[in-house]
C-alpha cells in the first residue's frame, strides 16, 4: 500500500496550452492516505481518467510530480509502480480458462503454486465464477469477462494502490451491487489504497471513504459522502450529488437573514442550526427542504 501525493500536477494534451482552457488537468495539490479508499466522482471529460492515468503511468503529467510514499514515481513505467489497474471494459486472454486468467498475475511474479491455487479459488468466489474456472474465456458474456478483469486486478495482494476507470460498465445492476460490497469487503481485510473511476454517485458513495469531486479538470471538494451531501462546498457538488440535484437560487445574505429575489423579495431565516439553512428541491410544482 502506499500514500499518494500530488505535488503541483497538472496535464494538457497540447504541446503548447496557452490558456486555462487548454488543460485538461489544471493545477492539483493533494495527499491521500495511505490504504484509504477513494472515489473519482464527475462528468465525463472532468479530467478523472486522465489523472488516474497519469497515477498508473499510462500518461506522463505535463507539469508537477506524483509520489508513492515518499518515492518519487513521475518518469517510472506502469510497471514498476506495482499497481493493479481495471479497464472500463473486459481485458482478458481469450485463450485461458478462468483459473488461468486468474492465476496470471501470480505466476508472472514467480509465486508458489499452492498460493496462486487457494488465492485464485477465493477470488473466484468473491467474483462469484467458481463453477466456470475452467471454461475458456472466449466464450463468456462480456459482464463475466468484466468480472475475470476485476478478479485479475485483486488477485494480487502485495498492491501499492487497486485503480479501477468505471470497471462496472457493463455488468448488470444487481451484481454490480455484489462486486461494490465485495470491493467494501476486500479493502476492509487488507487495506489497500484504492482509487475508483466513476460517474455514478450511487457507486462513488457507497464504495468510497472519501470522494474526490472532480469538475472541469479540477477538484473542487474532497470529503466523506456525508461532509459531500450535507456540506457542498462548490455550486456544482451540489447540483451533482443528490437526487434530485440542488436547487441554486441568486440571494443576498444579511446577516442571519437571507433574501431570495422572486416576483416579490422574500425574508427567509437563516440563522442556526446550519443544516436547517434555507435550501430546497422542486420535485413537480413542490418545493420542500432538499437535506435535513
């Protein structure tokens, strides 16, 4: 496991960005912990594959540093990083059984055949394939490949991080429930820093200890589910988390008081307890208090 820390990172996809526009990464300075759990959570093009990326060295960043520990990592390859990376969709060995996928990971890394043996049986089970271990994985369904991808990337036990781009894309909504849990259950037992790939808040909220909200290429909160959902620290966290999103009202705030501009300037208390500050949803033609 390892703590990872982005120090001044920031990518663009140009040679020559000459405006903030041109960086799909603007400038990111963060520590996470070491053997925590963290979700990427935004829209598509906020810049989270690119930075997950850029932390299991598929991409090099255009500016700044990434450390593993205190281990400078920024011109290491993939490969010396010991990292276990799960793709959005299936990457497996069409010409392997299950067990064989599986068991590739180990034996690359030269481990003894009676580890590879009962960690690949447990894997197996977590990812609920024990009756197919020996069939080829040609002729899977691509949710069961997904599931082989991500059995591959926990297979390992010795990880300084578990990265994972939106890896339940194309599994089905129930057992997509089963692999979150089983994802909870793995990190529980071994405490690897894991970092999660998704747009889903659904996903990102209940896998996460901490979120990572990410809007056009920067982070703009960083918290638990309930410091995200009681707390949003940025217009678009709150539009974002939730369902339905948060409603955003121009006011001026005076004092404990708030004035809401309307066909006619509406009072509304604001004073303590701050969870009960004015906020509301409109569901219809009804409005009601949108957390708390």
């Amino acid at each position: 496991m390892a703590k990872i820390t982005l120090d001044n990172l920031a990518h663009s996809y140009l040679d020559n960005p000459s405006s903030d526009a041109d960086w799909a990464l603007k400038q990111l300075d963060h520590v996470w912990g070491d053997g925590e759990a963290y979700a990427l959570l935004g829209a598509s093009g906020c810049g989270k594959s690119t930075l997950l990326n850029i932390i299991s060295g598929l991409l090099r960043p255009s500016r700044g540093r990434i450390l593993f520990g205190d281990e400078d990592v920024t011109d290491q390859p993939t490969a010396a990083r010991n990292i276990a990376q799960v793709f959005q969709f299936p990457v497996v060995y069409d010409t392997m059984t299950v067990r064989e996928n599986l068991a590739f990971p180990l034996r690359n890394r030269g481990a003894e055949p009676g580890y590879i043996a009962g960690r690949v049986q447990a894997i197996a089970a977590m990812i609920g394939m024990e009756a197919e271990l020996d069939r080829k994985a040609r002729g899977l369904t691509a949710d069961a490949k997904q599931k082989i991808s991500l059995g591959r990337g926990m297979v390992r036990e010795d990880v300084n991080a578990l990265l994972f781009d939106e890896p339940l894309t194309v599994i089905d909504p129930h057992m997509k429930w089963e692999l979150r849990t089983q994802l909870k259950a793995l990190h529980h037992e071994f405490g690897h820093t894991m970092i999660y790939v998704t747009h889903d808040q659904t996903e990102a909220l209940t896998f996460a200890d901490k979120v990572v909200v990410m809007h056009e290429g920067r982070v703009v909160q960083m918290g638990t589910p309930q410091e995200l959902f009681e707390r949003p620290a940025h217009t678009f966290v709150g539009y974002f988390i939730g369902s339905p999103g948060m409603n955003l009202l121009p006011a001026q705030v005076e004092g404990t008081r708030a004035r809401v501009a309307g066909p006619r300037d509406a009072d509304r208390g604001c004073g303590p307890p701050p969870h009960r500050a004015a906020r509301f949803r409109r569901a219809g033609d009804q409005r009601h208090p949108a957390r708390g």
